[in-house]
C-alpha cells in the first residue's frame, strides 16, 4: 500500500497471490479453521448456476511486480488466517 500511495499518479493494482484455488477448496480452509465442516453451512443449487459464471478465477499481481517491485509473501492458508483472526 505505501509503495502505491507512492505513485505520482494514482494506479490500480491487483494484490493477490497469484495462485488459483476452488471456491470450495477456500470455503473448506476458511470454515476448518473455525473447527467447522463447510458442508454443513453451505448450501448449493446448481439450478441457479447461469453458463456466464467464471468457472475459474485468479488474480494476477504482475503489475504490481513489475510497476512497485512487490511480490506476495504469504500463501492461501496465510491469507485466511489473516482474515479469520
């Protein structure tokens, strides 16, 4: 963040790590770190699933790389952590 506010000029930039990961796969490690299991929380109806859905999603921080030389430390599990505590 303090290398953006940096910037002469405001920019936008994606801060993620770059790896892909399944909404259930994040759902699981999110839900198991409060001792849950997030199939007993969670409900899906694949009825209501429209064929414009992104089946896959990653964001990508190159830009933050190559404009503010940041790279990401911290790995999917760092990152819910993080936002459980």
């Amino acid at each position: 963040m303090w290398r953006m506010l940096q910037l002469k000029t405001a920019d936008d930039f994606v801060v993620a790590t770059g790896k892909t990961i399944t909404l259930e796969k994040f759902a699981s490690k999110a839900f198991a770190y409060f001792g849950l299991n997030w199939q007993e929380h969670i409900d899906f109806e694949s009825s209501l699933s429209r064929p414009s859905d992104i089946a896959i999603s990653r964001g990508n921080p190159q830009k933050a790389k190559d404009v503010l030389g940041w790279e990401p430390n911290i790995d999917v599990d760092k990152v819910i952590r993080y936002m459980c505590c």
